[in-house]
C-alpha cells in the first residue's frame, strides 16, 4: 500500500538505512540529518540530567542519548545465560568525484562569502558493522563487554577514498589565502581535478577513527522470583575530528530457554480501570518479542496502526436514509425504540445494579447521560410531530442533503440524525437549555461538519416558515484559515442547493446567503462571492 511504502521510505531516510544513504552529499554532519535510531558520542551523554557547564542546560532538553536499553523479567530458578548481538553503521569522509564537486561548485559560486573558498563538498559513506554475539552468564549483578571497531577500522582506513589533507598543498593554499582546503581553479577540468585528488591520496590518512563501545548487562532483585535485567548499548566515543555517531543501532538478544515474564501495568482511563501486560520496556529504542526462536530484536521506532472508524448508519436495519425522512418521521421513532432498548440493557447490567461495584458509579452516570440524550431526541420527534413548520423545515432539510451528497451517500449516520434531531427543540425554543453547550467529538472525517451544516440548514428554513424574512440565522468559527476556506465551500454548495429548494417551494424572504470574515491576502480574499459561484455553477451545471 502507498501509506505503508511511504512511512516505510521516510523512516528509512530518517535513520539513514535507506539505500540511498550509502553515499551521501550533505552540508551537514549525518548526525544532523538522521536523527532516528542514532546514538551520540559519550560527549553528548545528557540522559541523567547532569552535564558540565553549558551542558547543564542541554541535559534537560536534549534529545540525542548515547546509550539505548531494554528491560525485562526472568525467573530466578530456571535462571540461564542469554547471547546478546549488536549491530549499527557508521559514516566516514570520502574525497568527493569530479561531478559532485562541480554540481557543489555550481550551487555555491553565487555566494560571495564562499565563492572563493568554498572547500570540498561533503561526502559521507556508510559502513554497516555487525558483531560477532557475547555471552553472558548472568551470574554477576553487572557485566560490561567492549564492542571491538577494529576490523571495520582498518578496512576504512586502507581504503584510498578516505578523505584526508596534504601539507604541501595546504601551504600552497595558505599563499592563496584559501583555508579550507580547496581551490576552485582545480575543477577547470576533470583531468586537472583528478590529478590534485591523486596527489592529496599520496599523503597517508592521520586519522583515527576511534569509535567505542560497550554492552552492559545488569541484573537486579524484582521480587522474591524475579530478576530484573538490564540490557544496555552505549557509544563511549570520546573527542576526535570524525562523525562520532552510531546509526542503525540494534540490540538482539538471544534468551535460549528462558521466559519473559510479563510486566503487569495497571491504570485509569475515563474513571475506569484497566489492566495490561507486557514483556518488555525499552529505552530510547523499540522492541519486539520474537517467539521463534526465543529472541529480543529493538528497532528505532514503534509503529501502532488505528483502524479508521466509522460510524454507523443502521442499526438492526433500521437506516435513515434521505428519502424517507424527506416526508416521513416514522423512522426517528424506530430509532427512539432501539435507544431505549440499549438503555434498558444499561440498566439491567451487573455494573448498574451492584453499588459495589469498582466502576458503579461512572456506569451508572454514563447510563444518566445516555438517558438524557433520548429525552433530548424524543423530545425533539414529539415536537416534530406537533409543529408543522418544524416538520416542514426538517423535510425539506432531508431534500437539500439528498440532492447535495447525491451519488455519494444516501443517508444519515445515525450520530447525526440524533444530534439534529435532539437540538431542534432548543433551536424552536430559544429559552430552552440555554446552561448545556451540545459538543460533537467524532474522529477526523467521521461527519462533524454535516451534522453542523444540517442544523443550520433546519434553522434556515424554520426563519423563513416562522416569518423571519431576512437576517443572520448562524455564525461559523474556525480556527484555522485554511480549515475556513475548506468549510466555506462546503457549507456554500449546501446553501446555494437550499436556496433553490426555497425557490421551489415558494418560500418567502430574501435569498439563503454566506457571508465570510477574515483578513485580506491573496490566498484569502475578503470577497467570497466567487467562491459561491464556482460552486453554484458546479453544482447546477
């Protein structure tokens, strides 16, 4: 699926484990631009909240660690040792080809302050380091293990694109009053850029590349059963002019025959408690639990996929669609009887009945609540089924959405139908529940703005039936202005369809209009008609 390759192609250009990141151009150090599963150098060590000087403030706000950990229970008796493997990749400097100092060049001679003396372009490779597994007994209360560098060290160092200086050059340079290493003349032709890197390779690499680590396993007393263990990688790389970072970083762990033992988080949510389990806690990273074969494996990141909801339309087959509810309230009545059903199911619940219950009193306040909103909607029917102007501006409420979602939708969801239905006695009688503020909380896309939008067209046609000839009927705040734009075409198509029921229906009274505030700019202009009329012509069209 798209989403899943997307979140998938940025995760990996986050964490530079992208193909594309085996040879990079930056202006920029990786460690500034791969910011997900990275672990600093020792210097950048703020996880304990201390640091020296300066760094006293980064401790509390920093968000690169050198160390990533996690944590989980084994039973003392069937106590055996486990094999931990680490994994992570480092980037070195290599001296950049003809074509990408030329492209550099090219980007960068317009700007005075460098055009002179604009340096090598950055060019970083990536070397993925596995290492071999270390056993540990778990016999001691801590242990500490070395990640060995060195033949990942000398690899890189015999390599001959390693980038490095030339002092011969480099005084040549300084004449030219050029400190950063490279002329601009060199790239003149690409035999004459080739012959300066050859000359710069004679000179042997002074670098020391000094990358350092360590496993750390800990194990303390849980409880009288339990141990606690501690697994931690840490990048105890001191200073040296090279990019210290780790990146990639992965922790595996082998448990051979030993059992997680879940750890059991208790908690409330909404008054109510729950409780969870899970077998491991991590530090700075991610982990999951491979059952076959027993085995720990982190990642940089946690992934939790929500499932979109979306709410009902029916219930029991009971829908309401526009077409019946365009001439006929029967169906509100059929969803009175189904709300009323799930609230004597409420109150017949075990929960409800038992006042000892740990969660009585939230269930028995949530079924108050529920009952509240089917007085609110029956009252809403029953007026309905009174007042023939309310009944009339509802149908024809009915026969402005049928035409508006045409194609798209044919009814209610069933949240909507019941909010509209339920405010119609408050909008009839304006002094009528003037202390509640109606709140609609929905999932993004699940039809807030419809159920908004139906209530003002119900409150349009009521003014123009109860003989409100012109004025304003509703006021519409949004807090973003792109949000506003997005909104003001919608609710126009609604009411350009309203007006032309109106017309239909020989309703008098001014025209249904939308007036929109906001400050002037190109993106947003003041005048909105044209935004009416766009819609109206493709709507009508």
């Amino acid at each position: 699926m798209l989403a899943n390759d997307l979140y998938q192609y940025v995760l990996e250009m986050l964490s530079a484990n992208h193909e594309s990141c085996k040879r990079i151009h930056l202006f920029q150090k990786p460690s500034k631009q791969f910011i997900i599963g990275s672990l600093a150098d020792s210097s950048k060590d703020y996880a304990v909240g201390e640091g020296i000087g300066e760094n006293k403030v980064q401790a509390k706000s920093a968000l690169r660690h050198n160390s990533m950990g996690i944590i989980f229970l084994l039973e003392k008796s069937k106590l055996e040792s486990i094999k931990v493997k680490t994994s992570c990749s480092v980037f070195y400097r290599v001296f950049p080809t003809y074509e990408e100092q030329l492209e550099y060049y090219d980007e960068v001679k317009d700007d005075q302050s460098v055009k002179k003396d604009p340096g090598f372009k950055e060019v970083y490779v990536r070397k993925n380091c596995k290492f071999d597994p270390i056993e540990f007994d778990l016999n001691k209360d801590k242990e500490i293990e070395t990640i060995d560098f060195g033949n990942f060290k000398t690899e890189i160092l015999g390599e001959n694109e390693l980038f490095r200086g030339n002092k011969k050059i480099s005084d040549e340079l300084k004449g030219k009053k050029i400190r950063n290493g490279f002329d601009p003349e060199w790239i003149s032709t690409e035999d004459a850029y080739n012959g300066i890197i050859l000359e710069l390779k004679k000179n042997p690499s002074r670098k020391t590349l000094q990358w350092q680590g360590e496993i750390i396993v800990e194990k303390e007393n849980y409880n009288s059963d339990w141990f606690l263990i501690t697994i931690w990688f840490r990048n105890i790389t001191g200073k040296g002019n090279f990019e210290k970072f780790f990146f990639n970083c992965e922790l595996e762990v082998e448990l051979n025959s030993n059992k997680l033992i879940p750890f059991e988080y208790k908690f409330n949510y909404e008054d109510y408690g729950y409780t969870k389990n899970g077998n491991l806690r991590t530090i700075n990273c991610h982990a999951d639990h491979i059952l076959e074969p027993n085995t720990i494996i982190t990642k940089p990141y946690a992934l939790f996929e929500q499932k979109k909801k979306v709410p009902r339309t029916s219930i029991n087959g009971i829908a309401p669609k526009f077409i019946f509810l365009k001439s006929s309230i029967d169906i509100l009545n059929q969803l009175l009887t189904e709300l009323k059903n799930q609230y004597s199911n409420y109150t017949n619940h075990e929960i409800y009945k038992n006042k000892n219950h740990d969660h009585h009193n939230q269930f028995e306040k949530e079924s108050d609540n529920f009952r509240f909103l089917i007085e609110r909607y029956e009252a809403g029917i029953l007026l309905l089924d009174s007042n023939s102007n309310a009944r009339k501006a509802f149908f024809l409420m009915n026969q402005v959405f049928e035409k508006a979602v045409k194609k798209e939708y044919d009814c209610w969801r069933l949240f909507q139908i019941i909010f509209i239905v339920m405010l119609i006695p408050d909008i009839i009688d304006v002094k009528k529940n003037r202390n509640i503020a109606d709140i609609i909380h929905v999932d993004t896309g699940g039809g807030k703005s419809e159920a908004y939008f139906g209530l003002v067209i119900f409150l349009l046609f009521w003014d123009r039936l109860r003989g409100k000839g012109r004025g304003v009927s509703s006021i519409t705040k949004f807090p973003l202005r792109m949000l506003s734009i997005q909104q003001l075409q919608r609710i126009a198509k609604v009411i350009v369809i309203a007006e032309e029921v109106r017309k239909s229906e020989n309703i008098k009274g001014y025209p249904f209009s939308v007036g929109y505030y906001v400050g002037v700019s190109d993106e947003f202009p003041r005048h909105t008609r044209p935004i009416v009329l766009y819609s109206a012509h493709h709507i009508f069209l």
